[in-house]
C-alpha cells in the first residue's frame, strides 16, 4: 500500500506531522509520503516558497523513517492537480496496489471543485480526517460519496487498489498553519506548535514576517 499525505505545510507542523504517524498505525503501514503543492495563486504572497516549504518539510521529517518527502508536485510546471498526481502514482505502482490518499474534513468538504474530482476515487482509497471545528456538511458531494463507498476499517483499504473512503478519527490537534503564521506576524512565538528545527529556519530567513535571530 502507498499512503500519500498532500498539502500546502505552510509551514510545516505538529497537527501534520502527527496525523502522518497515526495514519501509518493505523493502515499499518511503513511509511507515508509528505506531498507539498505549489501554493495557488489566491493564497497570496504572505507564505514561504514552494523550496522554503519543502526545506522545512525536509527539516521536519529529518530521523524518522516512517515520513518521507514526495516533491513531485513542485518539480511540475504550473499548479498540482491531485489527479494528475495520482495518475503519475498508479502508473508508477501498477493497477492492483492499494494507493491512498489522506485529507482533512476541511480540504475534503470542497471535494467536487477539485480538477477532475471524479476520477480520483477511481485512482485512490481516500482517507478523510476529522479536523477540529470542520465536519462534512451533510448535504455536500463528499458526505454522498462517503455513504456510497464506506471503509468500514483500516483493513479494507487492502482489499482493492482504489474506491473506498475511510472516515478516521485521529487524536485531534488544534493546529492550523494560519494560526501559525499569525502569531509570528503578530510578533508572538508559535514554539510547541511546529517542530524546534522548524521554528529555528522560519526566524533564519525572517519567513513570514519573523524577525531574523
Ligand atoms: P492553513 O491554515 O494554511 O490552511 P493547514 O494547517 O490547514 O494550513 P494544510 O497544509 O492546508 O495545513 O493541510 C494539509 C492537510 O492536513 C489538509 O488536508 C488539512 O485538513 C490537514 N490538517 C492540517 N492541520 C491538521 C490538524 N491539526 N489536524 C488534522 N488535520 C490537519
């Protein structure tokens, strides 16, 4: 099985870096792969760039064998469609290993404006994370998708190479990258919010609007 993680890691913190672990326990698996995105254009021009980020990513997962770093996104031209991605993926791992994909409730809530969303259940098993103060709108595409293909455990991601959706209730952590970057804008410290490493690169390269050590 390959278990892929996406997101912007702008920057990189404990929330994910956890999340990573408990997945890994839970499909039972060796490792999982960190993939980081171009950040799209509507973000704005406030965060690290895409080698800052991966830089801290890198940083982040230094010593622990079980996270890896997948930088394939940013090494393609222009923005990263997860399709595309997981496209590239199948055809490297072939059609029958199990191909994984893990989101929080929040990303995964506006599934259906993804590029080509409904190709990629037929690429992937989707692993959907409860994040606090973000639950699945009732009403929205990703709530039917999720009845139409249940997961009922960890154990039937290994049954099919694609298709199903796991609902997985990780220890929450209240951590968003947002809060992070105002605090250190606001001039007050996220220390134990993101690793120590981490925190160390963002005042080195004044990131964020941190002043330099
Ligand atoms: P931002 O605040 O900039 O939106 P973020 O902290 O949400 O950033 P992302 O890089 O956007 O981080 O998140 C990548 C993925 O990790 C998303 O699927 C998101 O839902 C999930 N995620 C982020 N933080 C947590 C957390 N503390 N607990 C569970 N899932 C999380």
């Amino acid at each position: 099985m390959h278990v892929i993680y996406g997101g912007t890691f702008d920057p990189i913190h404990h929330g994910h870096l956890r999340l990573a672990l408990e997945v890994a326990d839970a499909l039972q698996v060796e490792r999982v792969d960190l993939v980081p995105c171009h950040i799209p254009p509507h973000r704005g021009s406030t965060g690290a760039t895409s080698a800052q980020r991966l830089d801290m990513i890198r940083l982040a997962v230094e010593g622990e064998s079980r996270l890896h770093v997948d930088d394939r996104e940013l090494q393609r031209a222009g923005a990263s469609y997860t399709a595309d991605t997981l496209r590239q993926l199948r055809t490297e791992l072939g059609p029958k290993r199990p191909l994984v994909m893990v989101v929080g409730t929040d990303a995964f809530a506006g599934f259906d404006r993804w590029r080509e969303w409904r190709e990629i259940p037929e690429l992937a098993h989707i692993v959907v994370v409860s994040r606090p103060g973000s639950a699945l709108p009732e009403a929205s595409v990703a709530s039917s998708l999720y009845r139409e293909r249940p997961a009922e455990t960890p154990g039937d991601l290994w049954q099919t190479p694609a298709g199903r959706i796991l609902a997985f209730d990780a220890p929450l952590m209240d951590i968003s990258a947002t809060g992070i970057r105002q605090r250190i804008s606001g001039g007050h410290s996220p220390r134990y919010l993101l690793p120590d490493s981490v925190l160390q690169r963002i005042h080195d390269q004044g990131l964020y609007g941190a002043c330099p050590d």
